[in-house]
C-alpha cells in the first residue's frame, strides 16, 4: 500500500526538490523532507500550486513534464499522443491534434508543448511542421523547429536547444540526459 487508501500509482516521478510524484485518478506527492502527502485532484491542480516555482522532473516524461512561460502565469504540458493541456493565466483549455492541425493525421508530437522567447505556445508536430498558437487562441502552421532532444533525428536540428545532461551524469551519449 503507497498511503492509505492507496494500492496503486500508474505513474511515478521525482521533482528537482526531491519530492515523489504518484498519478492515479489523483495526484499525490509525498515530501521525504516533511514526511508530509498532499493529494490534488488533477495534474493541473498541481501544476497550479507550484507555478511560483515550477516543476522539474528528473525523467522526462513528455506526457506529464509541464512547461512555464517566462513569468510562471502560463502553462502547458502535453498529455497522451497529442493533447496540449493549457493554463492561460485564468483557465485551462485542451486542444486535440484535429484542433490544431485541422486533421487527424496520425502523426504525433515531438516533446512536450513549449514556449518561445516572446512568450508564444508552440508544438512540435513530427519533424515537419511546428504549430504557434496566436493570443487569439489560433493555432498557425510554421516551419519546423527543432527544440527537445527527439528532434536529433530531424535535419537541421538545433544543438544549442538540447539540455545538457546534469552534474555527475556519467554518459556515452552526450546527446542524452541520464538520471
């Protein structure tokens, strides 16, 4: 039993703080440092409660990782094959690969959702095509852009783009991060 109440996770990740994140119906995290849970009913919940310090998970789960706009009031993470999960500042809203694209293609994204520097929500769609979404909540097709590792495949990727794997990581792939 995880906690009380709790016999199963389908997820299970750790933050920069140390803290285990569980997924099931709900999000629970447990703090090692307090020996304290706290219970969220959705990921967005808990996205919200550490937007003043975003989350930063040590594996990379593309279909949980969520990514903050400069000043922390935006968010965005990916969920599933293609499902943009966004927080504007005051609501949630969801977009679907068909409300993006305007079709359903069966391509999937590349990474999780991701901002530019002047703020504006991308998604990486295969390594052709990159999607922008205006301040009208519009999405626009552009060129592709290369931004997360997965896009090493691509031509023309962007090296300066990929993290760097952390201190002490002890790797033959240097293209890679290892936890």
């Amino acid at each position: 039993e995880i906690k009380p109440g709790i016999t199963q996770a389908s997820g299970l990740n750790v933050d920069d703080q140390g803290r285990i994140w569980l997924y099931s119906q709900s999000v629970l995290i447990f703090d090692p440092r307090s020996g304290q849970w706290q219970s969220f009913p959705k990921k967005e919940d808990a996205f919200l409660a550490f937007k003043d310090k975003p989350v930063r998970f040590l594996h990379d789960d593309w279909s949980l990782t969520p990514q903050y706009s400069a000043d922390h009031q935006r968010i965005a993470f990916r969920g599933g094959v293609i499902e943009i999960n966004y927080y504007d500042g005051t609501a949630w809203q969801k977009w679907m690969r068909r409300q993006i694209t305007g079709k359903n293609d069966g391509d999937n994204a590349v990474g999780p959702p991701w901002f530019d520097e002047n703020g504006k929500l991308h998604v990486n769609i295969r390594n052709h095509t990159s999607w922008q979404m205006d301040d009208a909540g519009k999405w626009t097709q552009l060129p592709f852009i290369s931004h997360f590792p997965a896009d090493m495949w691509s031509e023309g990727h962007n090296r300066e783009a990929r993290p760097v794997p952390p201190d002490g990581c002890v790797t033959n792939k240097p293209d890679s991060i290892v936890v």
